[in-house]
C-alpha cells in the first residue's frame, strides 16, 4: 500500500501535477557545535547532544579572547581559528521525496566538507564562495531522521591579511526544487536598453528537464505595487531559453530611487500544465564608462563616491546579519557614498540584496591573491586547482543584482610585475565575460607604468582601478590609453575616534617608510590622532585624496579606505592593537570626524561639524577644525568672543583656528550670504554623572527573525554635554526578552572580548548589540554602571 503510494506520488510529481515552484527553507536554526576534530563526527550515531546548541551564522573566533599567541597575528585579528564540528538533524516529508533537494551555503571559513547521513558530498575550499550539495538520494523521508555534518578546517595559519571570522557564518538554506526546473544559477537576466520610455528585459536560462518535455517559459514582470506590466510566452528550444521582452515606462533604478521588479519565470507543458515557477528581482538600469568623463548610470554621469569594505561586522565577527550589514549600508549613504567595493572577495549575496534595495552600487571583488601568495596559507594554494571555476560560481552567484557594476578579478595581485599576470588576467576576463556580457572586468593595480604592468599588457581589462599612488594620476591616461580608469583604493588615513593630539597641519606618515613594520614614535596608548593628519606612508589623508580625484574628471571613482574600522590589519601598531585604524567609522559604528567631512562634499545636507571636544588643561593650544558647506565662511566663538572667520580653500576641506583653551562654550557659526544659517557648540563638560542610551537606527531593523538592536551609551555629564574625557565601566544585562549579543567600544587596542557583556566607555561612548529573544514583542536591557542603573527598551519593527 506505502509503496503504491509512493510510486503514485512519484507519477503525479513527474506529470507535474503536484508541482508548483522551488521553496526554500532556513536552514539556520538547531545546529550543534563542537570544536574538536574526530573524523568519527561524519558518522550518523554521534551522540552530539551535549554538544552546544548553536543558530547559524556562526563564527568561534569571535567568540575568543585576543591574544598575542594565535598563528594569524594581530593582521589577521588576534583571534583563534581552529577546527570545528557542525551537525544538525532533521525531518524531510514524505510529500518531498522526487524533488531536488539542495543544501546552500552562503559562506563557510575556511575549508568545508559536508556529509549526509554519513555520506560524503564533498570539500569546499574558498572561504568566502557561496556552495551547494545535492542530498536528494542520501536523505529519509517521512519519519526517520536526517543527520548532516560539517567539518570546517581554519586551522592552517596565517591564511589572511585581515580577521576572516572561523565556522558557518553565512546563512544556509535547503531548497527544493520540482523534477523539472529553472536551473537557478544558470538564469541571468540582464536590461540591455533602458530609457524612460522603454525597457528591454532579456532572460537567458537553462532548465533541468530530464523527461525531455516540451516546454514553454513564461515570463511575467510586476512592480512594487503588485501589478503585471509585462508578459511574455517562448517556447524552450532544448534545455535553455533566451527571450527577450519590453516594458513602457520603466521606473529605473538608481541610487536615489533603487526601483525594483519581480520577474516571475514559469514553466509549462505544450497542456499549459505549471511545472515549475522561480522568481527574480531585477532593476532597470544601463552602465557606461567613459575615458574622458568617467562612470555613467542611466545615462548620467555620476563620480563613484566609494568606500572599501571589509567582510566583518565589529563585535559580530564574520557573522552576517542583514540588520548589521543595514546599519553600515546606511551609515555610508547617510554619508554620501553611493558606491561600495567589497574588498578583496565574494561578499555575503544578502549585502547585495540590500545594495538592490538601498541603492548602492557595487564593486565586486573576487580575489586579493592569485598563485603568487601574500600569507603562507592563503588561497594561493588552492588557486590552480580552483580559481575558474570558483570565479565562475562567483559570477553566476551575483550578475543578477543590479547594483553590481563591475568584477574585480584581483586586488594588489603580485603577478602584476610578470608575464604570468599577462596570461591569467586575459583567462579570468574571458571566464567572466562568458557569463557577463553587460560588465566592465577591473582589477585593482598598484604598477603605474604601463611596461611593468603585465596585468595592463593583457589589454583585456575594461576599466583600470590604481590604488593610491595620486601622485601619478596625470600620467596614466596616458600610459594606459583608451581605458577608463578609476581609483580604486586610496587614503590609508589612520585615526582612533575621539582623540586628538596633533597641534599641527603636517601629514604624518606612520610607518614611516617601508623600512619601518611599526610606528616608532607613536601614541603609548595605542591610538591615533583623529585630526584628519596621520597615514600609512602609502596613503595620504581623506582630504587629500578626495581633492586628487575630485578634480580628474576621467577617474571614475573613489573607493576610500576604508568606511569602517575592521578586525585586523592595525597599522602602524603591533598587539594589543587588533583591529583597524583606517575607517570614517569606528568598528562599533560611531563615525570619526571625518565622516562629516565626507558628508559636507558628498551631500546636499547641511553639514557644519566643530572639532576637538572641548576639555582641554588651561592655556593649551588647541587646533579646532569645522567641516562645513553650502556656506561662504564660518566663524568661531569662545564663551561669546570671535575668534575670526575661516573658510575652507582649493586645497583644504575644513576652517581651521588655532586656540588657546579656555573653559566654556566653543561655537561654530556658519554665514550664507552673511546670514547665520547654522552653528554647533561644544561644552566644556563636567564629570560623567548620567548615561543616554539611544536605540539608533530603527531603519535597520529589517523585520526579519534575525533582527539586531544596536544601543549607543553616551556619557553625559550633570547638564546633558558629551563626556569624551571620562570613561566608565558598564555592563549590559539582558533583562526582559532580550539577549546581549556582543559590545563595543571603537577602540582598536581594547583586549576584551567583543562577545562580552562589560564594556568600558571609550572617549564617553559604548555599544551593545541586542537580539530579541521573541522578536514579535517588545524587550529589555539594564545598564549598570558606578552611575546607576539604566532600562532601555527596544521595540520590534512592525511588519505590515
Ligand atoms: C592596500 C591593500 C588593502 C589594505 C591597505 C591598507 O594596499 O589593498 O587590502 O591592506 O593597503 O593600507
């Protein structure tokens, strides 16, 4: 009877009665974690159930202390890797057998291998590429449970320049898809015209048909109200389709109005029978690169405004978390910048979706090395073997975003200075240009001469990146002829927020030279001057960086390192210092001064931002900064008195005055056309005496299960001024519903665990990352401190 059963059921699903289209399930919930290696763990009888219980993602490092001892040094974060067990046991319904049954992997660090039921599926070795293995014939169904375990290997050190986080710390999903399907890495859809009064979509896909059905696709596309504006029928020709169908009056994407649409593709019998339905968000926009005149978005020339972004999320480790991501997505628009790189690999595909969303455009990067190696164990080893097919799942992965505008095959590649680098760099552009017709392929260069760059001499880039170096801008155009170029990482600035002591407007280059690894005469705490004055001798300040590309109207862009402080690489110092200097805003989030200068050229806000803060010893000289715009002049006033007018020049982006420290009120006020428009205080401020706890950025929350509170603690003293010359220990309790997640402060040299619930204010700030437990009601955190005690609340999103 069960067997008829399922030979009936089987029937009915391969007629595609059953069928309706590809489902996936989070697959992130219920795993258990254990680090140690025993191979034995593959096996399905495993009593695992002393093992942690863990909710992917998942990163171990993060949840370490430093330490001088770990092999990835403080470059690579100062933190462990190791090797680690994952398993996760699970049903699968009777009503599923016959489908294809997919487990995805978002992301793993670093080396993966996955079994079913004690069966092996295979090895996955880059650590920042999405996988997947079929499990349709090794899985149970109905009753019997499931067991999948997953090896992740991190234990071969250094293998990064930067922090890369250890264990599954993407999402993971399991996808069912009908026996005869849309093969979902195999659809690209691309707009090759867009104008305003018309739109193109051209879709090309290929399908798993194994009865060898005739088949035809049909496409639908539908707008963010929900309505069809287009439709189209084809029928397959074999096993793949390229269709091609218009749309009147596309509202286009772009970076102020990110519109999107919904293609819904289906496919049915020569009966009209619905085998099979898979859907895909896509944008309408065009993309040009011009030599003279740079980058071009629907037509319109736009400068990249961009920041380099590592893959880490500050006190979240490697962990991706949509909420997180958001809030450095928004943090970087709010500033400005329309454009991110995500350097130097595969980004997590939810950062894209939200690029999509927010309207962010993306520099896509897929390797900081190629077989010659920057770490002993870096993908160097594993570059022969992979690479090409690694770069094509990289492309198939993400050439339907919209808000990707170009690949990056490499940054800083060491076979730059080869023939060698001549004969990949034509083999990796023609591996993407097979997949992606509609992209520029770049690379990011630091070999400014065209006879020494064998990268150039592939003549198979369609855009040039340089990194720093601006000093030879001018001469490129000409050494690189009839390419357009972009600059694709610049500054190096180094700052720590808050700190300030710099009493003069020289640059200062720390290392020094390439004969320095460290600083020899920097800070003893560790820190940096947060005037925009100090750099990698490589790099330059952000002004200055900012007014060389500013001015070169054939430079397409600006990618800025970096947006955000990231774990790891903490030039110029050694341990204890563990993380970067380099970010407009701190690893906790809180923007450095500069950020505002950023904001004064980037956007059409009002922008006025006084600097230092105003708690100085009697008498000391202080230099005060304003970053300003839209205004012809700002003025300074000490507890009433001016102090003279400043305004920025052609070479520098800030007023500046040089001031003996008085206590009281410092006040910047900003004239357009002599009238007042807008002023800033800073107070002398007294001892700390209260906390303000703010939930930022409601915005960020998503609505989503795996929503993030961030709370931001600021000192203030009696009267309700920022404290920023006094710091606190505080610690955050979880109280009603809710779960500390991790805290931070900023500070690149602060030893204590991101994981942990205790923090000490730096320079009168701290953080605290807060998950609801039940994310559908509100919740509560304490804060304790030798202040007293605080409840903040924090209130669920509401979804419609
Ligand atoms: C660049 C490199 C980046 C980072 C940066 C630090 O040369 O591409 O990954 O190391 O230097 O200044």
């Amino acid at each position: 009877m069960t067997r008829f059963f399922f030979v009936l059921l089987s029937l009915l699903l391969s007629s595609g009665l059953f069928a309706q289209s590809n489902r996936q399930e989070n697959f992130n919930s219920d795993w258990r974690f254990l680090q140690a290696d025993e191979l034995q763990f593959r096996h399905v009888h495993v009593d695992d159930k002393q093992w942690k219980a863990v909710t992917l993602p998942h990163d171990w490092s993060i949840l370490s202390d430093f330490g001088a001892e770990f092999p990835a040094g403080n470059a690579g974060g100062a933190l462990p890797g190791g090797i680690a067990w994952y398993r996760k046991t699970f049903p699968i319904a009777t009503a599923d057998k016959g489908k294809h049954i997919t487990i995805h992997f978002d992301g793993a660090y670093r080396y993966t291998e996955v079994w079913i039921n004690g069966h092996y599926l295979g090895k996955h070795s880059n650590g920042y590429l999405s996988f997947s293995h079929e499990l349709s014939s090794y899985l149970h169904y109905g009753g019997k449970p499931n067991v999948l375990a997953v090896r992740v290997d991190n234990s071969q050190q250094p293998n990064s320049r930067w922090y890369s986080g250890s264990g599954i710390y993407r999402d993971v999903v399991l996808s069912y898809k009908d026996v005869t399907h849309f093969i979902p890495e195999e659809v690209f859809v691309s707009t090759p015209l867009v104008s305003k009064d018309e739109g193109t979509v051209r879709v090309r896909a290929s399908i798993a048909n194994p009865a060898n059905q005739k088949l035809t696709a049909a496409f639908s596309l539908i707008d963010d109200k929900g309505k069809v504006v287009a439709e189209s029928k084809e029928k397959m020709q074999d096993a793949a389709i390229d269709a091609i169908f218009s749309v009147n009056n596309p509202k286009l994407w772009d970076v102020s109005s990110p519109n999107l649409y919904r293609l819904q593709m289906t496919l049915l019998t020569a009966q009209g029978k619905v085998l099979n339905r898979f859907e895909q968000r896509i944008g309408f926009r065009s993309i040009a690169f011009d030599v003279h005149k740079g980058f071009f978005l629907n037509g319109q020339q736009l400068k990249l405004k961009g920041v380099c972004l590592h893959h880490d999320l500050g006190a979240l480790g490697a962990v991706f978390n949509k909420s997180a991501a958001k809030r450095q997505l928004l943090i970087m628009k709010d500033m400005g910048a329309n454009a991110i790189r995500t350097a130097h690999n595969p980004p997590a595909p939810a950062l894209l979706d939200l690029c999509d969303e927010l309207g962010i455009l993306v520099y896509n990067e897929a390797y900081d090395m190629w077989q010659k190696r920057k770490n002993k164990f870096d993908y160097h080893v594993d570059f022969k073997e992979h690479h090409v097919a690694d770069l094509q799942a990289f492309v198939k992965r993400d050439r339907n975003h919209p808000a990707v505008i170009m690949w990056s095959i490499g940054n800083e590649i060491r076979e730059q200075f080869d023939s060698t680098g001549t004969v990949l760099t034509k083999e990796m552009t023609a591996v993407v240009k097979a997949l992606d017709d509609t992209r520029p392929v770049t690379a990011a260069l630091t070999e400014t001469n065209y006879e020494k760059n064998f990268i150039a001499q592939a003549e198979a880039l369609d855009v040039l990146g340089f990194n720093y170096k601006f000093e030879d801008y001018d001469k490129l155009p000409k050494e690189f002829k009839g390419v357009p170029l972009i600059a694709s990482e610049t500054t190096s600035g180094l700052q720590t927020r808050g700190v300030y002591d710099a009493l003069h407007d020289t640059i200062q280059f720390w290392p020094a030279s390439s004969k320095d690894k460290f600083v020899t005469n920097g800070n003893p705490d560790f820190s940096v001057s947060a005037y925009d004055n100090v750099a990698a001798y490589w790099g330059t300040s952000h002004e200055r960086a900012w007014l060389e590309v500013k001015k070169r109207e054939f430079l397409g862009g600006i990618f800025v390192w970096t947006g955000f402080d990231y774990l790891g690489e903490p030039v110029p110092y050694p341990y204890p210092a563990r993380s970067s200097y380099y970010g407009i805003v701190d690893l906790a989030g809180f923007p450095k001064d500069v950020y505002y200068m950023y904001q004064s050229e980037w956007t059409e806000k009002e922008v006025l931002h006084l600097l230092p803060h105003w708690n100085w010893k009697a008498g000391e000289m202080v230099d005060v900064w304003a970053y300003y715009n839209q205004a012809d002049e700002v003025e300074l006033f000490l507890n009433g008195k001016s102090l003279g007018k400043s305004q920025k020049t052609a070479e520098r982006l800030h007023a500046t005055w040089q001031v003996a420290f008085a206590p009281g009120e410092l006040k910047v006020v900003k004239y357009r056309d002599g009238k007042a428009v807008q002023e800033q205080i800073r107070y002398t401020a007294g001892a700390a005496s209260q906390l303000k706890a703010e939930v930022t950025h409601d915005d960020f929350v998503t609505g989503d299960k795996t929503d993030l509170y961030f709370v931001e603690v600021q000192l203030q003293d009696v009267d309700g001024h920022a404290v920023q010359h006094d710091d606190i220990e505080l610690t955050f309790l979880s109280a009603d519903n809710a779960t500390i997640v991790g805290t931070d402060n900023g500070f690149q040299a602060d030893l204590r665990s991101l994981s942990s619930p205790q923090r000490k204010t730096f320079k009168g700030k701290a953080l605290a990352i807060v998950r609801l437990q039940d994310q559908t009601r509100a919740g509560s955190i304490r804060v304790k401190s030798k202040l007293g005690e605080l409840t903040v609340s924090l209130l669920p999103k509401k979804t419609e």
